[in-house]
C-alpha cells in the first residue's frame, strides 16, 4: 500500500503506518454511518398557518404543525431541523463512523412575499453547519488535535443549494469559492483546489482504506441549462467526469473503496431521466470499469424512498469506443409526464417513474422461464392413465430418467439466467439507492446503513483536518469579494449567460452533423481480481440499512379524533366508492387513478384550512421510530444481485395482490415468492377499471413486494386505499417464471 503523504502526516499530527495513526486517535469504527437528506429549513415558516400554494406555511390560518406540514409542498421549520439534530445526539451520534449529507439545505423559492436571497441561501446552509457542529464537534477542552470534528461529515451540493435554483455554471465561480468557507472543515486540504474548480472533492472516512467521494450532481442535471452534458471538453461535466475517472484509478492503485454520493440520483427509465444521457452514460462506464473499487452510491432529492439499477447492457456501443456526439438521448418511451418540473419531482411525475420502474423491472431476465417450467413439470409427473399397461421397472426406469432431466433443465435454466445478469455476482448492473428526505413531503426520514468492518474493528475513526479562513493560501482568498447582495443584477447577470449558452446548444440540435468527442475509457479490474464490496460480501460491503421516520401526524398532535380513537390523516373525505379517493395529499385523482400534475400540494389536512387547529399546539415527544430494517426483511446483505432479484420481484405478479389487506407490509416476505394462480375475473376488471395501458397488450397483477415498495416509496403517508387506486393497476405481462432466490 502507498505512503501517506508527508501533508497527510503533518494533518493527522502522527508518523507511522496508517493503521497505527488511526489507532491513536479517534474512536473505534462501529461499522454504520448516517445518511440523511434535504432539509430545506424554512425561517419564515409558521405553525398553524395555511398549506396551500398561495401562503406555503407563512402566513394566514391552516393545519401546519409545530413541527411541520407533513404531505404538504411546505419546507421544514427550524425546530423540526433543532429537533433532528437532538434524536441523533442522543441516538445516534457514538454509533457511527461518519456523515453522509446529500444537500439541499436551503429552503424552495416558494412564496412571492418572500423571494429567496443569496444571503439567505448561506445563513440556511451556516445554520445547517451549526446544527451539525453542535452534535459532531469537538469542544475546545476536548480538542487534541487540528479535527474540527469527531468524525467525517460529507456534503453536497443541492439545486436549491445556489441561485438561482439548478443553475451551476462552470467553476471557479462564487458559490464554489463561497462554500469553501462555509464547509472549510468538512472538505480536506488537499481536495480544496479541486473543490474550488467544481464543487466536487473526496474525503478518506478511514484513511487509506475507504474514500466518499461527493459528485458535484448538478453538473449533470437535466434542470440546469447552464450546462450541456458531459461530452464536450470544455463543459464542467466533461471535467468532472474526467476527475472521477482519474480519483477511482487511484484508488484502484492504492488498494482504497469508495463510496459515490451526490445530491440528484442518475434516475433513467422510458424517457423519464434527471442526467443528462452523455453524462449518464460515462458514469455507467466509469461504475462497471471500477465496480472492483466502488462500494455503492447514495443520493436525494426526488423525496421518494426508492433504489435504481444501471445496467451496463445500455452503455452505447460508440461509448464502449471511447467515441460520444454532443447531442444523445436515451431510448425509451416518450412521457405525457416529466420526471422533472422546474427541477423537482411532483407526486404525479413521481407515480408516473414508479410505474415505470415497476414496468422495466418486470422485464429483467428471470431464473426460469415459461418453458423451462413446463418441461420440469412434464418430466416430473408420472401419468396415472398408463399405470396398468407400465410395469413397475419401466416406471423405476422412467422416475430415474426424469429426476435426471429434471436436474439438467435446471442447470440449464440457471446457466442462462446467470450468463444474463452477468454471472454469479449480477455484474451486469450496479445499484444506486436514494433516500427520502427530512423536509416533510411525506413524513421526515434519515438512513443508517452499516456496513462489513471484519479485520478493521481495532481502527479508530477522525474528523477531516479543518481550517480557518485565515490559514487559505492566497489564491483561494477571492471568496471574500463576491458580492452577494444585489439578487437582481446577479439573476440578470445570470440570464444572459444562460440565454448564450441556450442559442449554443439550439445550434448544436439543428447541425446536421452533430460533433463528436473522444475520451479515454477506464480499464476494467484485471481478470485476477475478485468482484467488488458492491457484489460479493467482504469488508465494506453494506449489509443492511435502517429506515427511520417521524410520523408529524402523532407527533403535532392536531388532528385526533378522541371518539375514533385515530387520527385524521385522510384530510379530504372520500368518494362513494371507498377504493377511489377524491384527493391524495389534496391532489385530485381521477377515475383512472391519475393523480393531478399539480407542483404544490396542501397536504392530507388541507380540509382545515383557514381554520385554527387548536388554541395553542401541544405536540408529543418529538422521536424517530423505525420504519422498517431491511434484515428484518430476511434481506442477507445490500450486495447488487439482491438488489436485481427483489427489483424482479417488485415487477412481478401475485393473485393476492389485488386485496387491500395484502397491501400491509407485514407478513411480506421480500425475498420469498410464492407463484400462484391468477384470478381471471378480477384481473379483468381491474384492467377495465384502469384504461391508461396500450390496447393490445396484457396484463397481470402486480405482486404484494410491489405495494410494499410504493408504501415505502412515500413513507407510509398513503393508506392501503389510496395506493390502490393509484398502483394497483395490472402489471404487464411478461414471461410466466418461478421465482426462486439462488444460493451465491
């Protein structure tokens, strides 16, 4: 393994191998680290003020609690954020190695009454830095060291992050310099030159082990118009995929893993994509070249608890060459429904993806197929009609003959299905799993996600080195010049550059000949090397994670029905028909389970509106409970092959799906499918009932793991009803399989 630097050693104060220095200072790993997500806290935000578009939580009377407007469009309010921080102090803080913080800290441009500043952008992100200090930093009579912090803490950059939102353009610019100072403790000295550049950088949580490294996501944004891919070389994109390319082929040499974070996930499927596709298709090349190195990656922003695969079978064929034109798109269906407006995802554009997911899942390859499973079951079965004329050798003879066949078809069918996803481990596809968020668009949430520490237990884990603004080196002192007070001239400043950038690509669109671009493919892992922490388990291998959520609706306290004994989360009442609610979240919903494409929602309690919940507020102990874990889902670790066969799974189908009562998570099991009979005369009418799918195609019923998806998805806030009248439209119909989990 390489030497540390000699800027390394004089950071940690320490000589000495590496796992020496780790030893003496710190404290032990423990094997979990935090992930939490999209704050967005709110200064102007009011309790019982109203949730609909025209107040956002500021001002008039409504249902917003004391600790947020939970299913409503409203941000955070600051004690929801206080509150947070002080479950993980007393809950979480001595039981993880490290923070990572995926961005999104500032509050949405949401209320004309009060237009976003660049100023307030910063305090918000300041108080964020705070929060995580007043938990995580190291008090001066503690200090033995130059470490601001007890452990590594990670951040990005969010598209609320800047103004104005999802606008990045090229570094050095003010918000590169302007961060720099604000998480000067979180970003190592030797990444800060490059944090400078573009606002992405690489922290080593156990040195010369494991790096996470923080992707500058918007760069990659297809809501960012100040931009134009990753194809070009002069595009911050181009570069930024370039420094990754070369930080993983370092890491590669030096032995180290690492994780991928970023604020906006690489979300891609039937036309309804966050990347732009060259950028997306370099990083599909760039995670199988080092899928030896990369452990698994994590992103925000879309607020929906969900995972992604990629798969590498998508990577271009021209890409696979090194060879990429300026202009691509990816294949797929084209959407009455975008993924994104303005940048955000919306509860329509949301199901509509989950659909979607659920449709391109159903069709990953399956470990038996329709005819595999007959031909077991027509060797398998001794034909009562021939008894009388079958002697009893000739029977013996024909139950050896079949037990044999029955062996090789299966052999057969598991070779196939191996060769599809790219062997025993699934090589095939990486994963990409996205959190949802603490600003209450469903219920808060925050992640902990352990992973394998085997041999590493006598490690010690330390905050990154930090420093104050007077020890920068002078050429990173230009952030002290950036004037950020006059929020007009700059948004026209800003206007004009992106209108410029705007008339280039439109030139670029309507060119016959669209430009191409070289650059130079990663290597692969040598053909000696075993699979990656991503796919098979060994150390750093994620082996579960724990959802944890804040259920506002118990915790506020403003809306119990002392004679019902439950509390009013439906806010709307529902139509005659109780499977087909008029309102989710205070969205419409039509007959066909669409929900309105509205941007801005008021929430399960926008019925109370203009109304005063209650005298004063008088909330229960504020308390993150678990929601689900997924060992407790009999789930063996997060290597990428569990993550393919559930996704099959998901797209799968169940006769018993159709039944709300088997919309519960309990009594799922996640990785056990039990094939059953379909039901014919209900999965007629449940088609008849949803008319959106294309004449002429078939369809089946959507399986049990499905629903326990979407549940998740949005945090538990949909009841059984609601999801059903959105989800539970048939499934598509694919091959018949028999689902079984094989043993790696």
């Amino acid at each position: 393994m390489a030497a540390p630097s000699a800027a390394t050693a004089v950071a940690l104060g320490e000589t000495g191998s590496s796992d020496a220095r780790a030893a003496q200072s710190g404290r032990k790993l423990t094997g979990r680290f935090l992930h939490i997500t999209d704050f967005h806290p709110d200064p102007f935000y009011k309790t019982y003020s109203s949730t609909t578009a025209e107040a956002a939580c500021h001002r008039h009377q409504g249902p917003a609690g004391i600790y947020g407007a939970e299913t409503s469009g409203c941000d955070s309010p600051f004690s929801l954020v206080n509150e947070t921080f002080s479950w993980i102090k007393d809950n979480v803080k001595d039981d993880i190695d490290f923070v990572i913080w995926t961005g999104d800290s500032a509050r949405h441009d949401n209320d004309e009454n009060h237009a976003r500043t660049q100023k307030q952008i910063i305090r918000q992100n300041e108080f964020l830095v705070e929060k995580f200090r007043e938990v995580f930093g190291v008090s001066d009579k503690d200090r033995r060291g130059v470490n601001d912090y007890v452990i590594p803490i990670v951040p990005t950059f969010g598209n609320n992050d800047i103004m104005p939102h999802n606008i990045f353009l090229q570094g050095p610019n003010k918000w590169t310099m302007k961060y720099l100072d604000i998480w000067r403790s979180f970003i190592p000295e030797a990444q800060r030159h490059q944090f400078q550049q573009g606002g992405w950088f690489s922290v080593e949580v156990i040195p010369e082990k494991l790096a996470v490294i923080s992707l500058n996501t918007i760069y990659f944004f297809t809501s960012n118009p100040g931009v134009d891919g990753c194809a070009n070389k002069h595009e911050p994109g181009y570069e930024h995929m370039e420094w990754l390319r070369i930080q993983l082929k370092i890491m590669r040499e030096r032995g180290v893993k690492a994780i991928l974070m970023g604020h906006v996930p690489p979300a891609r499927v039937d036309g309804k994509e966050s990347w732009d596709e060259t950028c997306w298709q370099k990083y599909a090349l760039w995670v199988q070249q080092y899928r030896d190195v990369i452990v698994g990656s994590l992103y925000g922003h879309m607020n929906i608890d969900h995972f992604m695969l990629q798969d590498f079978a998508q990577i271009d064929d021209q890409t696979k060459k090194g060879d990429m034109a300026a202009q691509i798109r990816a294949k797929g269906v084209d959407s009455e429904i975008r993924l994104l407006e303005d940048g955000e995802v919306t509860v329509a554009s949301a199901s509509d993806y989950l659909l979607s997911l659920r449709d391109f899942w159903a069709r990953l390859p399956s470990p038996l197929t329709d005819s595999n499973c007959k031909s077991r079951t027509k060797s398998g079965i001794w034909d009562e009609e021939e008894e009388d004329d079958s002697s009893v050798w000739e029977w013996l003879m024909s139950k050896i003959s079949s037990s044999r066949e029955h062996k090789n078809v299966g052999k057969s069918a598991k070779k196939k299905y191996l060769e599809k996803i790219g062997g025993k481990y699934a090589q095939r596809y990486s994963a990409s799993l996205v959190s949802p968020s603490v600003v209450p668009n469903y219920y808060p949430t925050l992640r902990i996600i352990e992973y394998n520490i085997t041999g590493l237990e006598h490690l010690h884990v330390h905050g990154t080195p930090g420093k104050t603004p007077a020890e920068f080196p002078g050429d990173q002192q230009p952030f002290f010049k950036h004037d950020f007070s006059d929020d007009d001239g700059y948004k026209r400043e800003i206007g004009a550059l992106v209108r410029r950038k705007e008339k280039q690509k439109n030139q670029e669109r309507i060119s016959k000949h669209s430009k191409k671009f070289r650059f130079k493919i990663p290597e692969g892992p040598s053909k000696s090397a075993p699979p990656g922490p991503a796919y098979s388990p060994q150390v750093f291998t994620w082996t579960r994670y724990t959802q944890y959520f804040a259920n506002l609706t118990r915790i506020n306290n403003d809306f119990f029905d002392p004679q019902r004994h439950q509390f009013d989360v439906d806010g709307e009442p529902t139509s005659k028909n109780d499977l087909a609610p008029r309102t989710i979240f205070g969205l419409q919903v039509s007959e066909n389970g669409e929900i309105e494409g509205k941007g801005w929602k008021e929430g399960k309690h926008g019925k109370h509106n203009g109304k005063h919940p209650r005298p004063e507020p008088h909330p229960k102990e504020f308390v993150y409970e678990v929601e689900y874990d997924t060992k407790d889902k009999k789930f063996p670790d997060l290597t990428v092959r569990r993550w393919v066969e559930y996704a099959r799974k998901i797209g799968g189908s169940g006769a018993k799906a159709a039944d709300v009562a088997d919309y519960e998570e309990e009594d799922v099991d996640e990785f056990k499918v039990d094939v059953e009979e379909i039901d014919e005369d209900e999965l007629e009418a449940e088609g008849k009932k949803h008319k959106k799918h294309k004449k002429g195609k078939k369809h089946r019923k959507a399986s049990k793991e499905w629903f326990t998806f979407v549940k998740r998805a949005f945090v538990g806030t949909m009841d059984s009803h609601e999801i059903k009248e959105v989800f539970g439209q048939a499934a598509p119909a694919v091959e018949k399989v028999q689902e079984e989990v094989m043993e790696l």
